[in-house]
C-alpha cells in the first residue's frame, strides 16, 4: 500500500503545494474584478506570453536567431533571387491596388469636445451638425410622467394638516427629504419597489421651531443642512437624528442653505437680511447642550453684506433668494429686486470692503417692462448651464462662462405662473430635464436638450398671456404640464436619483412622479377617460 502523501494538491493545478500550505476556501476567494486581465484581440501587455503556446520548437524565441546573426550567415543574394524577389513585391503592389480602399471612418466628437462646445454657447449634434436644430418630438419622454394614488403623502402634524415647504433628494439612495411648516424633517422612501413605499413616511424627527424653507444633504448623506425662518441653520447626523453644529449669525429669516459638493466642508446660506454667510464645519466652535444633544455654534468664516443692495440715495438691503455653488470657491446669487446673478470669489478680497463688489455679474433678461426677481437658480450637473426661475413666470438659461451676455435661451410653458418666492425648480441627476413648481397647481418638467428648439418657430414665440410675453431674441424652449397631482400652488421639487421627480404644494401633500420607459401608465390616463372614477387619485403629464 503506497504511502499516504503529506503535500495537498492545488485546485488550480494538477502540481503539488508544498506541505504545510493552506487551501484557499471560497469565503477568501479573489473578487473576480481583481483576476488578471483579458486581451482584447490580441492587444495587451501580455499578448506576445498568450500567443507562445502556438509556436512550434522551431519557432520558439530560443531557436530563432536575430536578424542579424541571419544577415551575417546568409551570403550576399544572387541576381536571379533579386529578380524573383522584384517581381514578386511588383505582383503585392497590385495586388493592393486592385482592392478596394474602405473609406475613413468619421471619429465622432469626444466629451470634452461637446462640454467645450456648450461651454462656449453653442453645442454639437454629429448627426445634424453643429449649427443645425431638431424640431422633432421633443416631448417623447417628458409626456412618460405620471403620478399613482399609492405615491401621494399627506403632510400632517398631531393629526393636523402642515404646509411642506422644502423638499431634498438624497445623493446615494432613494429617500427624500420634506421640511414643513412646523419645522420637523419626515424621511420618504420613493423607490417603487420598497417598504414602506411614498404613501407612509420612513421616519420623522423635529428640527426647528418655525418653519424649514430650505435644505441640503451632505454628500455621503449621512448629514442633513436645514435653513429656517427662526433666522438659524443647523446640521444633523442623520443616522442619530441628533443635532451637531448650530449656524448662528443671520438676523432674519434664512432662504437657502447649500452644501458645497466640492468640499463637504464648506456651507453657503443666504436669508432675507442681504446677507450670504460661508460656513467651515472644521472650525472651533462654542459648545453648548440642547435637550440630549452637545452642539458646536459656528460662526461664518465669510460674511458678505448686502450682497444685493440696490444703489440710490437710499439703498435698499434685498432679500438673497438663492446660493448655489459654482465650484469649490465661486458661489452665485440672485435676490428678489431683480433677474441679475451675481458671483463672488471667496479667494478675492474686493467682497470684504464696505461695498462689496461681485467678481461677475449676468445681464438682464431682454425686453423687461420692469423689474422681476429672481426665485430660484439650479446649475447643471456638467456646470454648463445655469437655470433661473424669474418672477415674469419664465425660466432662464445662462452660461456661467459667460454671464455678462445675459440669458442665452428660456423656457415657457402657459402653466408657469412664479406668482410667490416659494417657486423653486431643480436639475435631474443626469441634466436632461429641468421641473419647476407653478402657482398654476402643476408642476412643469422641461427638456434641456438644446437639439430641440427650432429658430424658425421660437423665435417668434410668444403666449397671448403678457406675461410670457419673451424677446424675439431669445430661443424658447417648451414643456409639458404635470395635472391633476395637486390641487394648490406646486412650491419646491427634487429629482431622486432614480429619475423619479417629487413635488411639494400647499395643498399639504407631496407627490412623487415616476417616468414609464414605453409610457403606457401616462397615456392610458390621458386618453382613457373618467369611466368608474379610473382617473381618482392619479397624475399624469399632460399635452399642450
């Protein structure tokens, strides 16, 4: 009987281990993403090892001699082997003459090239040409939305209804955010597959003891930014639902609140005093004790004053209606006075001075009877456009590269009525629509592409309404309406990153509109009718 052998043998090969070695086991197997490489026809570091094994011996590179050791041994080639070799390269010639030459392939643009090419106010279609516009059907996709009964939650306080005044998407999951009235945060999960779905809240905790009008989630979302009208911010550990820095500095009611997605850091608020105050979460604070919680009050690392004050003999301090980030150091304003934005630099100084100057600011909107303010402003993901919700019910386009041209095309709809500061809009995760609330009881979701308009037809664009009465210099772009979701003005919107849209109104209810990929749901309820109440209850995007 043969000796029992003390070594194991691999599974990965018929060798041997040594004795003594460890078997892997699959709770330690290697993730298949860090396995070697596969070569892609033949192209790789490796090609020439995963070709070896096709070489004959005679092949292989150790009986092979160099080109110059077969120069060396060979003698110098006759006449005739010149000749046959002559005619033979003469015959290949032809050969490669007579087959026909496949024409070059057009490289279309890279991404760098379409991002310059918005950036420099215009935009590349390969198919249509740069200078060229597709008046097709543009609201394939936006006609998509719809709206179930099961996605419909009532905002409600000890068995009270409570007006939701604020709305934030998370980053990383599905939740959703939505601040009320009566200061309390309450969690939605708008997944459409998940417990315990938008028609209940997944949690609930009390944040401020006025009214949330404004909120941002950190970028990993494990902290909540809220802005309130009892003139404070605060940030919350979400996962605690305990209170961690205190904003204290602003002297009256704060409008907007924004982390920076850069560095997140970094704060920037705005409020009804003027002022827009930068906050650094790594800074020393005072510590003091609310109920259980230890909080860190913070005081702003730059305060700039009267960012939007109106010249004159009297100036007049305007309410900052919005902040948003630009970049790690340029943040851009918009007050209630009127359509300009303005850009500050925090690594300049011309701000700190007792009248702060804006390293940058947009020119008006054309053909303004008067003065309108600015309610709301969202910047695309690619940081190529800037989008301003203005008083006059029109939506504005800028290129933050070149505000001092002012807008470079709108967006209408006869839905779009911005009659309150309360009117916000947002930017989907991947930039191809842009939604905003309306006072007109809808929300609206416009298509960003700019392929869409067509000169011919915007140009001279114009509603009967006054209004939305726009420049003829101006492209127009058009939308669809969201119907029969609410039943009051449509405030602030968020788009999850599941492409699915959430609204806010004073009917103290918040909506959540999912998109159908073939549209089915949306258009049953629009050509389906009122037969046995099938439409209770449902929301749908609706034709012009």
């Amino acid at each position: 009987m043969p000796a029992p052998n003390s070594s194991k043998t691999d599974s990965a090969s018929s060798l041997p281990s040594p004795p003594g070695a460890k078997t892997p086991s699959s709770s330690n197997a290697v993730h298949p993403f860090f396995t070697p490489r596969r070569i892609l026809n033949g192209i790789g570091s490796n090609a020439r090892s995963a070709c070896a094994h096709l070489l004959s011996p005679e092949e292989s590179p150790s009986q092979r001699c160099s080109k110059r050791v077969r120069l060396s041994r060979d003698e110098s080639p006759s006449p005739t082997q010149n000749l046959e070799r002559g005619a033979e390269s003469k015959l290949e010639a032809e050969m490669e003459e007579e087959e026909p030459k496949a024409a070059p392939r057009e490289m279309p643009p890279s991404l760098q090239y379409h991002l310059f090419m918005k950036s420099m106010d215009g935009f590349y279609n390969p198919a249509l040409g740069r200078t060229s516009f597709y008046p097709g059907n543009w609201a394939t996709q936006p006609l998509n939305f719809y709206s179930r009964p099961v996605d419909e939650l009532p905002i409600s306080s000890n068995e009270d209804q409570c007006l939701p005044f604020s709305t934030a998407a998370c980053n990383r999951s599905s939740l959703v955010a939505i601040g009320d009235e009566m200061g309390r945060v309450r969690l939605v999960e708008t997944a459409k597959d998940e417990k315990p779905g938008f028609i209940k809240e997944f949690l609930s905790f009390q944040c401020h003891e006025n009214a949330i009008f404004d909120m941002s989630w950190s970028p990993d979302d494990l902290q909540l930014a809220t802005a309130s009208g009892d003139q404070l911010c605060r940030v919350f550990d979400v996962t605690k639902q305990t209170q961690l820095y205190q904003l204290k500095q602003h002297q009256n009611s704060v409008k907007q609140i924004a982390y920076n997605p850069h560095n997140p850091f970094m704060l920037a608020s705005s409020a009804r005093d003027g002022t827009l105050n930068i906050w650094d979460l790594r800074v020393a604070g005072t510590k003091i004790s609310e109920g259980r919680d230890v909080v860190t009050v913070l005081q702003p690392v730059e305060c700039i004053r009267g960012v939007h004050t109106t010249a004159g003999r009297k100036p007049k301090v305007n309410s900052v209606t919005a902040a948003v980030w630009m970049n790690e150091h340029r943040v851009a304003t918009t007050c209630e006075h009127d359509a300009q934005i303005k850009v500050w630099d925090l690594r300049s100084r011309v701000f700190r001075k007792k009248n702060p100057q804006a390293v940058e600011s947009s020119a008006l909107p054309p053909n303004q009877y008067r003065d309108y303010g600015i309610s709301s402003l969202t910047i695309s993901p690619d940081g190529q456009r800037m989008y301003a919700v203005c008083k006059d019910s029109n939506v504005y386009a800028y290129a933050p590269r070149h505000l001092s041209k002012g807008p470079i095309h709108a967006y209408s709809h006869p839905r779009l009525h911005a009659e309150t500061f309360y009117v916000k809009c947002d930017i989907s995760r991947d930039g191809k629509f842009l939604a905003t609330g309306s006072s007109d009881q809808v929300g609206v979701v416009f298509p960003t592409e700019e392929r869409y308009f067509n000169p011919r037809v915007s140009a001279n664009f114009r509603y009967k309404d006054g209004e939305h009465a726009l420049a003829s210099t101006l492209k127009v772009g058009k939308g669809v309406a969201l119907v029969r979701g609410h039943d009051r003005e449509v405030t602030d919107v968020a788009w999850t990153m599941n492409h699915d849209l959430v609204t806010v109104s004073d009917g103290c209810q918040a909506r959540c509109w999912r998109q159908d990929g073939n549209g089915f749901e949306a258009e049953d309820m629009r050509d389906g009718g009122e037969t046995n109440g099938r439409r209770w209850g449902w929301g749908w995007a609706q034709r012009n």
